[in-house]
C-alpha cells in the first residue's frame, strides 16, 4: 500500500521595521521624511493565498504549463519548466483583506518542492492586480518573489486581490494530497520609508478526490413487522465467524438489511472494510442473492468475498491479473436489531477508513478511501418517511371475493404454507425464494362451501418475495364456520449457470505439486488465493520455535532462527508459507541475512509493498515489520525439527531498554486443483490452511529480545565494581550451596524476574564464553575494563577496550 504524503509547510511571517530605512527611493529627497509614531509604523497589513480543492473532474479540467503564455519567453519555455509542459496549472489568489496604506510590498513566497510557479495571471499582457499597483516577479523555481508598488503619491490601500500565482502541480496529483503555500518573508514601506507589519495566511492546494468511495444504505422501514427474524435467515446469509454476542436466544430478533455500494473505484484487486456501526446492532454477514453469491455486483462471485462478523469486516479478493473498477451494489449487510427497537431511532452505519483498505496492483495508485453513513430506522407511529419511495420489499396482490350472502360467526382460516392467517378480510403471505420464472398458485376453500381457486403468478426474479392474498368471504346461512385450509404449491424452476473455466490439467504421470514446485522462475506466475481453507485435523497444527535472543547494548544486529516443532511431514505439510514479523519501533530486517535450509524460494516482503498489503487482507493480520514468504517450499520430508529460516534484525542505536517483545504469526497455504498449468506458465491457486485458530488463520507466537549493557550483573544500567563484587559472591554461593543470592537484588529492577537471572548471567559473562553464567575470570577482566575506562575522559567501557582486555 502506497502512503501518500502530505507536504505541509506554515510560516506566517511577522516583520515590524520601526526605523528609517537607509535605503533611498531613486533620488527621494530624503528631507521630507517625517517622524512617525511607533503606533503608525506597526498599522497591520492583513494578506491571505486561495484556498482550491480539487475534484476529480475539476483537476481534469485544469489546463496544462503549455497553454499559459507567463511559461515562455520569445516562444521558448523558461528553463525552470522544462519537463513540466503537462503539469496541471492551479490559479492561487492573493488577497489583501486589510490595508493600512503602502508605497512598496515585497512577498518571498514559500513552495514544496512539488509545486512550481510559472508566473502570475495576466489579462492583455499585463499582470492583474490592484488599480493604483503595478507588480514585478521574479519566478525561477529556486526564487519566488513578487514586487509591488504604488503608482500615486499617498500610500496606497485598497484591498482585494493582488495578484493570482499560476502553480503547476504534477502531472501525477496524488488522490488526497495537499501542497500548503506560504511567504517566507514579507515587507511593506509607506512613502516615508515607515515599515509595516504585514500578516500572510498561507494558501492550500488540495487534490479532495479519492480514489475509492462506499456509500451505505439509508435503510428505512415502515414498521418492525417488515422485518423479518434472525431464524427467517438461516441459510440465507455468509459469515467466517459468528457475531460478538449472538446467540440462539436472538432467533427472534429483527434482522435488517443495508445495501453497500462502491461510488469511486479506480480498480483494485484486494480490499478489507471494517465496519462502524451502533452498537446496539449485530454484523451477522452478507445477505445471499440467489442461494449462490453474496455479491450485488455482475461478474463478482461469493469465492472472491470473505465475511467476519466476529471483526466487523468485509474482504475482497480478486485474481491478480484483474483489477475490478465497476461501481454500484456491491453487498447487502444483515444486522440484528436489539429486542426492543427504538422507533424512528436512527441505527448509524458506516466505514472505519483509518483501517478500510483498497489495493491496487498498481503502485502508483493511493489508497484514500472515503465514505457516506448510512442507517437502519424504523418508523415510529405515525411517522412519515424521510426516505421518500424507499424500495423495501417487493409485492403483488391477488384478491379473491367469494359472493355469498349472509354471514354468521366467521373464526379462523389457517393456511399452512409458512404463514397463519386470519379471515375476516385474511392476507395470506406467501413467501418464494430463489428465481422464479412462472408459479401458479391453486388455492382450495372448503367446509360447506364450493371451491375458490386462487391463480397466483409471479414473473419476477425475486430475492425474497411477499405475495400478499386476501379473500373475502361472504356466506349464505351456515353456522360456526372453524377452520380453513388453503393447501398451496409452489412450483420453482432453478436456473444454473456455468462460466467456462479453460485449464490444462497437468500430465497424470507426474503429481501436481512437483509440477509446480519444480517450474522454472520464468514460467511460475504469482500465487492465486483460493476461497476455501484447508482444514487439519482437531490434533494437528502447525508449530513453531522463536528462541528467546539475547544481545549486548551497543550491537548493531540479533539473528533469530526459526524452525518448526514437532511437526507431522505426512499430515502437516505445506507449499507456502508467510511468517509475518512485529517488532519493537525502529528494528528492521536485514533482508541480505535472510537463509533457509530448505528448498524453497525465500523472499522478504517489505511492509509498506503492494503485496504485504494484500498479505494482510487474505490472513487478517498485518505485520510491522514485514513478511518472509516461502514459495514452493516442499515439507513432505521436513524432519519434526526443520530450521525454516534465519534472519537478522537490524538494532536502532537508540535502543537501551532492557526487553523488547518480538512477534512471528505463520500462516500455510498448500496447492490446489484449481491451480492452471499451461506449456509457458504456471499460476498456482494456493488454499490456506485453517490452523485452528479462528478467522485469522495465522498463528501467533511471542518471543523477546534482552538487551543489556556488558557487565552490568545487577541489571542497575551501569557497570561498575559492585557488578565484579556480585560476580565472585554469586560463583561462590553456587559453590557452597547451590543457591543464588542474586534474585533479591535483581528484584528491583525493570526486568520481569523471569528473564532477571538469564539476563544477569549473560552480561556477566563478559568474555562471552559457551558456559551458561558468568565465571571468576569475568570478575577479573571486568574489574581491569573499569580501570581502563577511568583513565578515559568518558570514563565507559567501550568496545575497543573489551577487545584490549579479552582475546576473543
């Protein structure tokens, strides 16, 4: 994911000349200088630069450095332009909004590098400014500057606009970027050579356009009863995980639907929406359309959407080599409504924007997202829409009337189909799902009556369709008419449709996997993230071992070595594999230390690349530091020990702490059938593997790095001779009685007392020997580094006088 940097620079300056200036105005007698009170030479000069927001449409519709004549001189296009003939061209004016009078005005201005002002806007070739100013400019790229002056003899104070810089802005303006304008300096004189304190508000030149917006439904409801329950739902909605807080006991709760659509969509491949919403609401997942596809969108199919109600979040991912820009539906969210909904209560929806990203597989491409709320409301009594022709269910009336005449004691009809209903005027709702092409409906009447048919038809694809019957019954002379029974058929004709998939499936002499594995780089095309997960064996799961590092202050790197433990090669194994690293702020990996035993292709992801972001999508989780990827890693023989890798991390010079925690989440993918093998390439759909750890699919797994400064024994920061003095009481309480005497003095300090005592003995054995703890002879060559040291000006053991003292 590209970051988009924003170039902000704010320099009002603030200048007061209270002194006659020794500079003349050509051959001013300077005779006629009068003296000026203080308060006269600080009267304000009040300027401020335009503010433009770009759209979109509107930076398109900029004109380019070429068109602008201030670009040329004699034909020819200034030497600070070169290059730049098809940078966008913003108009910025410069507003005088008070005045208290001058004769001269001069503007340093102050631009990014991004910005380069071409000229100022003329009308009749001729700069436009103030009827009593005329102006001079000097634009070179490296200057930028203006001169004004006043034509009359009184000082000159009109306001309004003085001057309108021409800016070019790149060729490429970043979707959401914002170059600040500024004056470095300022100052303005009147006649009698009196300065003035001029005040300047920088201007703004900001591109607001974005390059992906998600609007959401304002969702209204007539009424509660147009809502149907969380029970009605059951196999009609997708979510990896179940909802926070959802259980059986809300089958009877509401449940309504909100429509998410994509406005701006420039193309991506890969995005993740985490979802805000009131938290009287449930995400329980995405409405399915048809029984097959939980997408609103042509052409987009369930397999590239995964739901998680548990994280509130929406991804999407396509292959590779398609970069979706279509706009509209896209999805329809399900939530719970509490058990008691506030009427005409407003239930917000929206887009956590901070957190939402979009990817695109191009790198030029920014990631702004925006987004327009949305709400679930159910109207109170009496309440009139706010949305006026809001779309909310679909229905057709079909009404019987049975003339009869006389009518005695009507009770009950009862139609068994999924609804009760109650004649005395009784509307029967008939409820059809999937696609219906023609449905006929046979609705019979009986008890002492003759037959009324009922032809229902319906010739609309419906997602959940309502068909309202009602039928009046009018009776003749009979007594307590109880039950009626309306058996009702529903006839469904399903249409399913196939897209062709073309693959050439590899040769049957030769397992997939090794096809795959043993593919020349140039064939081998990116991995394809498939929909489903593989799932272990409740017993089975993947494991590995980050040993616990421990280093001397001042090292500039700690190399962890990861391997896999007690692993099964027969029903454990995989083909890919991304280890995912957080570390502490400033550590990096050093990506040239990066090893591995195995026969796999090793790589390092950086994290700010395109390809970790779309990392972070498939797996849910994003890693600080970085992803180390295997590719066509064969483990069908990896011993239950195998090292996987060994990388080295680079230590900033500012760490001193004593322990830094140190995270490495593993995440496996194995090859599939979908995987497409041409005669010039490859592509492998890899599935991941569900290693029993819920939505994220990844592992997590803590270690530390312990850092301490050399010979400190009691972990105080500082080396001194009461660190010697611990080492031989230590190594003689050993002796004698096998007890450390160390634990009560290291218990006051930062170190958690599990790794106390580790770290205690490792800065103490300062000839760094293979022994486990600190030995008499550390003791020595410690009490001869601080003599070394105390007739240094610093007086701190340094590394060179470690080497002086110990042969390593």
């Amino acid at each position: 994911m590209k970051l988009i940097k924003r170039v902000t620079s704010a320099i009002t300056a603030l200048m007061m000349v209270t002194s006659m200036s020794s500079m003349s105005l050509q051959d001013m007698d300077l005779s006629s200088v009068q003296t000026t009170s203080l308060v006269s030479a600080a009267s304000q000069i009040s300027m401020k630069i335009g503010l433009q927001k770009l759209s979109a449409d509107s930076y398109e519709a900029l004109k380019t450095v070429a068109d602008y004549t201030e670009s040329y001189t004699d034909s020819k296009l200034k030497a600070h332009l070169e290059g730049k003939e098809k940078f966008k061209v913003v108009e910025l004016p410069v507003e005088m909004t008070s005045n208290s009078g001058f004769a001269v005005l001069s503007l340093d201005f102050d631009v990014p590098d991004e910005v380069t002002i071409i000229g100022s806007k003329k009308e009749n070739n001729k700069i436009s400014t103030l009827k009593n100013c005329s102006i001079s400019e000097n634009f070179t790229g490296d200057i930028n500057k203006i001169n004004c002056s006043t034509s009359g003899a009184d000082d000159s104070n009109d306001t309004g606009t003085i001057v309108t810089l021409l800016c070019a802005v790149p060729e490429q303006f970043s979707k959401g970027a914002v170059y600040t304008i500024g004056v470095s300096q300022a100052t303005a004189k009147n006649v009698d050579l009196f300065g003035r304190s001029v005040e300047v508000t920088e201007g703004v030149i900001e591109n607001e356009g974005c390059d992906y917006s998600v609007e959401f439904e304002k969702a209204y409801y007539p009424s509660a009863d147009e809502l149907r329950t969380l029970a009605d739902y059951a196999d009609k909605y997708k979510a990896d995980a179940p909802a926070r807080g959802l259980s059986d006991e809300h089958l009877d709760n509401k449940v309504a639907e909100v429509t998410l659509k994509l406005g701006t969509n420039v193309g991506f491949n890969s995005s993740q929406m985490f979802l805000d919403y009131d938290k009287e609401l449930m995400f329980v997942g995405c409405a399915y359309s048809d029984n097959k596809s939980i997408s609103l969108m042509d052409g987009v199919s369930d397999s590239h959407i995964r739901v998680s109600a548990k994280y509130n979040k929406v991804i999407v991912s396509y292959d590779s080599y398609k970069n979706i820009s279509d706009s509209g539906d896209f999805v329809k969210l399900l939530f719970v409504l509490p058990d008691e909904i506030q009427e005409g209560y407003k239930y917000q929806i929206g887009l956590n924007t901070t957190s939402s990203e979009f990817v695109a597989w191009d790198p030029a491409s920014g990631t702004v997202v925006k987004s327009q709320d949305g709400y679930i409301k159910v109207a109170g009594e009496n309440e009139e829409p706010d949305v006026p022709n809001m779309p909310v269910t679909t229905t057709t009336e079909v009404v019987t009337t049975v003339p009869v005449t006389t009518t005695t004691e009507l009770t009950t009809t009862t139609v068994p189909v999924t609804t009760t209903t109650e004649l005395t005027t009784t509307t029967v709702p008939v409820t059809t799902t999937t696609e219906l092409t023609t449905t006929t409906v046979p609705v019979t009447t009986t008890t002492e009556l003759t037959t009324t048919t009922v032809p229902v038809t319906t010739t609309t694809e419906l997602t959940t369709t309502t068909v309202p019957v009602t039928t009046t019954t009018e009776l003749t002379t009979t007594t307590e008419l109880t039950t009626t029974t309306v058996p009702v058929t529903t006839t469904t004709e399903l249409t399913t449709t196939t897209a062709p998939v073309t693959t050439t499936s590899p040769k049957p002499s030769k397992p997939l996997i090794d096809i795959v594995l043993g593919a020349d780089n140039d064939k081998l095309k990116s991995e394809q993230f498939d929909n489903d997960t593989i799932k272990l064996a409740d017993s089975a799961s993947i494991d590995i071992v980050v040993p616990k590092k421990m280093i001397f202050q001042g090292q500039k790197k700690a190399e962890y070595t990861v391997s896999l433990k007690d692993f099964d090669a027969k029903s454990e194994y995989f083909e890919y594999a991304g280890f995912g690293l957080d570390l502490p702020e400033g550590f990096t990996v050093d990506e040239a230390s990066l090893k591995t035993k195995l026969n796999g292709k090793l790589r390092y992801i950086a994290p700010d690349s395109p390809y970790a972001t779309v990392i972070g999508l498939q797996t849910g989780y994003t890693a600080n530091g970085g992803y180390i990827m295997f590719r066509g890693v064969d483990t069908r023989t990896a011993a239950e020990d195998a090292e996987l890798f060994t990388v080295a991390l680079n230590v900033p010079d500012t760490a001193k702490g004593h322990v830094y925690e140190i995270g490495v989440s593993s995440v496996y993918g194995r090859i599939t059938d979908k995987t497409i093998v041409t005669e010039d390439s490859i592509t492998p759909y890899i599935a991941l593997i569900d290693n029993n750890t819920g939505d994220k699919q990844y592992k997590y797994n803590d270690t530390k790095l312990l850092m301490g400064l050399k010979g400190d024994v009691n972990l105080d920061n500082k080396v001194n001779q009461i660190d010697a003095t611990l080492i031989l009481k230590e190594v003689l309480s050993l002796e004698m009685s096998g007890k450390t005497i160390l634990s009560d003095t290291l218990s006051k300090s930062d170190v958690p007392e599990e790794d106390a005592l580790e770290l205690s003995y490792f800065l103490g054995n300062v000839d760094e020997s293979n022994d486990i703890r600190f030995a008499q002879v550390d003791s020595t060559y410690l009490l001869r580094a601080l003599l070394k040291a105390d007739m240094t000006p610093d007086r701190v053991i340094t590394e060179e006088i470690w080497k002086s003292i110990i042969k390593y």
